[in-house]
C-alpha cells in the first residue's frame, strides 16, 4: 500500500462510519446530539498518526528485522559447522582407539616372538622381560584410553551445548517475536518523543 492510500483508508472509514450514524437518525427521543465533527477530528487524528508511523518505522523496523533474521541465518550455519568439525574429531579419535589396540596386539605377538627365542638362551631372564614390558605396554594402553575418553567427553560437552544453542534458537516462538518487535517499537517511541 502507499501512503495516500493509507492516509486515505481511516479518513473513507470515518466518511462512511458518519454517514452510516447520520442516517440512522442521530437524535432519538430523549437522547442528546452525536458530536459528529469531533468523531471526524479524531479519526483525522488517527489517520495522520498511523501515516507518520509507518512513514517513520517502516524502514528502521525491516533493516532490524533483516538484521536480526540474518544473525540468526549465521549462528545456525556457525553451529552446523561446529558439529561438522566434532563429528571429525570424534571419528578421528575412534579410528586412533582401534588402531591402538591392534598395534598393542602387534607389539605382544612380537614381545611374544622375542621371547620364544630368547627363552632358549635366557629363560628366567626373558621371562621377567617380559612381564616388564607387557605392564608398561597395559599402562600405556591404559593411559591412552584414559585420554581418548576424556577427549571424547570434552567433545560430547561441545555438541551438547551446540545442540542446545540450537534448540533455544528454534524455540522463540511468534510470541516471543512479537514482544521483542512491541518492546522495539516502544523504545522507538521513547527516543522520537
């Protein structure tokens, strides 16, 4: 609509709502005059008013409503991106846990091997060996599973809070828009007067 037309529709308003009341018989038994002039004055009023107020409000309500929608555009892609990457890191740190394991399999097959031979020549010796190596190889094991699940924790902690951003960003509700639109006006009002 342009604003002719929407300082011209409360003005028709009030033209046919006076009209209607005219004609109906404005004065009936007993009853006093409908200030008619007054009732035109104000609907004028009404008209001029919500003219200025969308002349004024137009254009600094829809750049904040472009800005806002726009934030909101890039705080989504801004999660989605941060998940990409956990899922990555996630899947890296699993693929390196069952690597581990095969290499600590692969490391007592060989202590094994070595063993064998040696428990010819050094029986008791290689023995002990053994058991040494085999100790610090479950403590190492341990300290890397150790590791990887806190690692794994931190990333659970980062996705959760990401998926919960998100679900806070989806759950403003057109209520909620609709107040933070009202208080906005409120406020513009406040800075015009």
């Amino acid at each position: 609509m342009t604003r002719r037309s929407l300082f011209l529709l409360p003005v028709l308003l009030a033209a046919t709502s006076v009209a209607a009341l005219a004609s109906s018989g404005g004065e009936a038994a007993g009853h006093t005059a409908i200030p008619w002039w007054e009732i035109f004055k104000q609907a004028v009023n009404v008209g001029i008013l919500v003219a200025v107020l969308v002349y004024f409000l137009k254009k600094p309500l829809s750049s904040y409503l472009k800005e806002r929608s726009e934030l909101l555009r890039k705080s989504i892609e801004d999660a989605a991106k941060a998940r990409a990457e956990a899922a990555e890191k996630l899947s890296a740190i699993q693929a390196r846990m069952a690597s581990l394991s095969g290499e600590i399999e692969e490391m007592n097959r060989r202590m094994e091997s070595e063993a064998g031979d040696e428990a010819k020549r050094l029986r008791e010796a290689a023995q002990a060996e053994i058991a040494r190596v085999r100790e610090q190889a479950r403590f190492a094991a341990d300290q890397e599973v150790k590791k990887a699940r806190e690692e794994l924790r931190r990333e659970a902690a980062d996705l959760s809070t990401a998926a919960a951003e998100e679900i806070v960003k989806r759950s403003v509700t057109p209520d909620d828009q609709e107040r933070i639109v009202r208080e906005n006006i409120d406020k513009i009002k406040e800075v015009l007067r």
